[in-house]
C-alpha cells in the first residue's frame, strides 16, 4: 500500500446534475489513465469508489503518489460560479467516508484541494489570494479538524 499523507477533499466542479458516467466522459476526453478521484458523492448521499485507494489517482498535482482523492458531485451555481452546493446527504456522506478514510490512515492529513496551493508570501498560511482553485468551494480544513 502507499504511504497517505493527504486525504484531499474535492468538489467536481459541476452542477448536482453530474453523473459518475459524466465524470469518467471527462477523465477520458482529458486522456487521464487514471480518474480524478478515488471516492465520489452523489447529490443523494450514495458513495462511488471510482478507483482503488492503492493506486494513484489524478487528483492534485504533484501529490497524487500519497494522497486519496475525494469529491462530492457539484461545486458550480447556476451561474458558473464556484460555490457549496452540498446537499445534507453529501454532507453527511462524506464525514462519514472521511472518518473512516482518517482511521484507516490515522497520519493523514484531511484538505481541501485549495490547501495545496503554494504560500506565495511565505507566512506560513495558504490565504484566500494565494489560491489556484477554489475546489472544494468550502474549508475542508477547518470542517473536518476533528475528524
């Protein structure tokens, strides 16, 4: 098994419309061997392992060797705009996933795919406007702290 450092909270940056099918149809068109994530969340709270946890997973640059991606299905408004858009299933879905995820990799550290963005003024924090992706659209961080 790899070494997880990182369990990585991810919104798929679409409508609660999307579907896992819709979501493989991207991975392909962007010619990933491998999908975004390893866990998905459907608007009904219904979880989706899209890959096994032992293999990496195309889910943040340069990390993907010890992180586990997870992603809930929305994080777009109607408008395009990035937004929580999580249902209470979610919700409730991926604090469940996420508990049983950290047990079983006690040393991983659950983030949002935003926390992986570079501090570019090097105080120590990753500020709002040092992100490169508003994904997952929530603070990942700070929600599942005590996880």
């Amino acid at each position: 098994m790899r070494k997880i450092k990182y369990i990585a909270v991810h919104c798929t940056a679409g409508n609660q419309s999307q579907t896992i099918e819709d979501l493989r149809a991207e991975f392909y068109r962007k010619g990933w061997k491998n999908p975004g994530y390893h866990y998905v969340i459907k608007p009904d709270g219904g979880i989706v392992q899209m890959h096994p946890e032992e293999k990496t997973s195309n889910g943040v640059k340069g990390y993907n060797s010890v992180s586990l991606n997870v992603a809930y299905i929305g994080g777009i408004d109607a408008q395009g705009k990035g937004t929580d858009n999580r249902t209470d299933a979610q919700k409730k879905s991926l604090a469940s996933l996420l508990r049983i995820l950290k047990k079983k990799y006690p040393e991983a550290v659950i983030q949002g795919h935003r926390d992986f963005s570079p501090d570019l003024n090097g105080n120590g924090r990753i500020e709002k406007s040092e992100w490169i992706k508003l994904c997952p659209c929530f603070d990942a961080k700070e929600e599942y702290a005590t996880l």
